[in-house]
C-alpha cells in the first residue's frame, strides 16, 4: 500500500499503518513486535479511566511501556469528561503523547455504562469528553465506529464534531455497534467522513492482507488503515504492509516470550503465551494436537520447547 508519514498534533508517525487495540492482546510485548515489523503506531488495550482514577492492580501491566517500543497511543474509555481528563494527566498515562478515546466497544457492560459505542448515541457529551480530555494537553484521538445499527448511520456528523472538538485524528471501524466484528465493512461511510474533515482519518476493518489495504484505501479516500485481527494470527501482517523484511515464526515466538516475561509474572505469561501460540499454529499441518499440547503446557520453557518442535 501507499506509505506515508502522518503528522498529529506535534508528533509525526513514521507511517500510516497502525496495530488497533485488542483487550487481552496488544500488550507491551505485541506492540513491540507489530512495531518492529513495520507498524507505524500501536494501541494499548482499551484501560478504564475510573480504574485509572482508583488504582486498579492491571492499569500497571496495561500501561507498560519502555524506550524499546517508541511512540505508542494510550486507549482508554469511559463517559465521565472529567475523570477521562483526569485519566489523560494519570502519571501513567506519562510516557503517552497521544491518548484515544474508545467510542466502539460494544461488549454489553461497556455499553450499559454509557461508554464505548453508547457515546455514538450521545454525541454532545462525546464531545465534551474530547473537548475535557484536550486541555489536558494531549494529543486526543477518537476510535468510533459508523452508528448503533444499519438505521442510524452517524458517521460523517461524528466525524465532523470530533473534528470541531478538538480530536486531532480519527480512526473509523466501518461496521455498526450490532454487527460487533462480523460482515462487510461499510467504506462509503468512511469516505464521506474523510470527505468531511481536515484531520487524519483511519480506516479500520477487515484487513487482512495487502491487497486489502490497498483497496480500504482507495475506496475510502483515507490517510491509512488500522489493522485488527489479521495481528493476531500474524503479526507479520505489517512486513507485509510496510515492506518490512520477515523473520522466521521460531525468532518471532521467542522475542514475544521474552518480552512478555520482561512485563507479567510466570504464570500470565504462560497462558498469554499458550493463546498466541494457538493463534500462529493455524493452517500449520497438525495444528490441533500441537493446539492440545500447548494448552496443557505449565510454564514458559514448555511452550518454547512444543514451538521449537513447530517451527524450529
Ligand atoms: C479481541 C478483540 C479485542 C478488541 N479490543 C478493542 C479495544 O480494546 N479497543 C478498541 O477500540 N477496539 C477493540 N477491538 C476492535 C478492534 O480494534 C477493531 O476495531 C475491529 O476488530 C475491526 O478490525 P478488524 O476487522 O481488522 O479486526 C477489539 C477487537 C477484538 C477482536
């Protein structure tokens, strides 16, 4: 696809290819390996302001990040402008230049809360959440997606208020809070938010390939794309993307095992690990047993001993 540096605010991202955030998964460790394979900018999970305010023990964990990975945005979410400024000036929110505000997660809880995808229902406060969360001096970015259902398209007059709000960009996953990650993604609505607006605007949905990129892009008229899933099964997605040179899945493995263990305690590091592996293992000849053993494995030297079998 079409490479380019994008400047936000006062930062520039080397390019326009980003790893999404994913709860469970985009760790210090996977962000580090996305990034290193060509990534341009990397998400962390989503974090909860309110668990930020209140000290929550994972906030830690979630929030890890070292010299090694370089520019990566902070998501959080939540509803309250205030204590989502607040999140925005955490200390541990520090390392941070460009924190996103989730306004797509559908998972029930979220959405009950009045955060996440409930905000595309209430754009007045999404705004004064944007607006709170800027004058904390961050870069603000927004992650939303194109309404609640196929009715109630709302994408380019959200675009257009995230914009006035003072977002300094926006990525658009391009399916509705009720279709959750499944069917196509709607790109017509993402180019007329692109249309709509000066700032970036990210496509988000359903790449999982070159080719896929290259047709987001062109469809939607967008300054680049954001890569979800495809990361999971393989995080050389990005080589891919970027024309980045590929390395073998053995040396891929052992960087993430080693930079998780860096993070987390044994015992998350081996589960996390056990899920990643089931993750790489697929399409590999014999993936279900291979599957079946990593998932009894106890301890990270095991699962580096079932992946050197695999890959090795
Ligand atoms: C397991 C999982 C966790 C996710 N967690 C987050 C999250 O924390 N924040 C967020 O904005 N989106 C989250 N998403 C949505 C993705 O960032 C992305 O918008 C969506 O998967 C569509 O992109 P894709 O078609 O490339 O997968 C998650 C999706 C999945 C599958």
């Amino acid at each position: 696809m079409r490479l380019r540096a994008l400047k936000v605010g006062n930062v520039t991202i080397e390019n326009n290819v980003f790893l999404a955030p994913l709860a469970g998964y985009t760790n210090y460790a996977f962000r580090r390996l996305c990034k290193g394979y060509g990534a341009g900018l990397c998400y962390t999970e989503m974090v909860s302001a309110k668990g930020l305010k209140y000290g929550s023990e994972n906030t830690e964990e979630l929030l890890y990040t070292d010299e090694n990975e370089g520019l990566t945005a902070a998501q959080i979410f939540g509803s309250d402008p205030a204590i989502l400024r607040a999140a925005c000036e955490h200390e541990k929110l520090q390392p941070f230049p460009i924190v996103d505000i989730n306004m797509g997660c559908p998972v029930p809880k979220i959405y009950k809360n009045g955060e996440g995808s409930a905000l595309l229902e209430n754009p007045i406060l999404a705004e004064n959440i944007v607006k709170e969360c800027v004058k904390s001096g961050k870069i603000i970015t927004v992650k939303f997606r194109i309404g609640i259902n196929g009715d109630n398209l709302i994408t380019e007059e959200f675009a257009r208020r995230m914009e006035g709000a003072g977002a300094s960009l926006i990525t658009i996953h391009g399916r509705t809070k009720d279709k959750i990650y499944a069917g196509d993604v709607n790109y017509r609505e993402i180019a007329a938010a692109k249309r709509a607006v000066q700032i970036p605007v990210i496509a988000n949905g359903g790449v999982f390939s070159d080719t896929d990129s290259v047709w987001l892009l062109e469809e939607t008229g967008a300054d680049g794309v954001m890569v979800a899933r495809a990361a999971l099964f393989d995080p050389q997605i990005f080589c891919a993307l970027t024309n980045t040179p590929t390395e073998n899945r053995l040396e891929m493995f052992q960087k993430q095992l080693k930079w998780t263990g860096q993070v987390c305690d044994e015992r998350f590091t081996t589960v996390f690990m056990r899920k990643m592996a089931a993750f790489y293992v697929k399409g590999t000849r014999g993936a279900a047993a291979y599957k079946e053993r990593l998932f009894q494995a106890q301890s990270p030297d095991e699962i580096l001993a079932i992946a050197q079998e695999i890959w090795g």
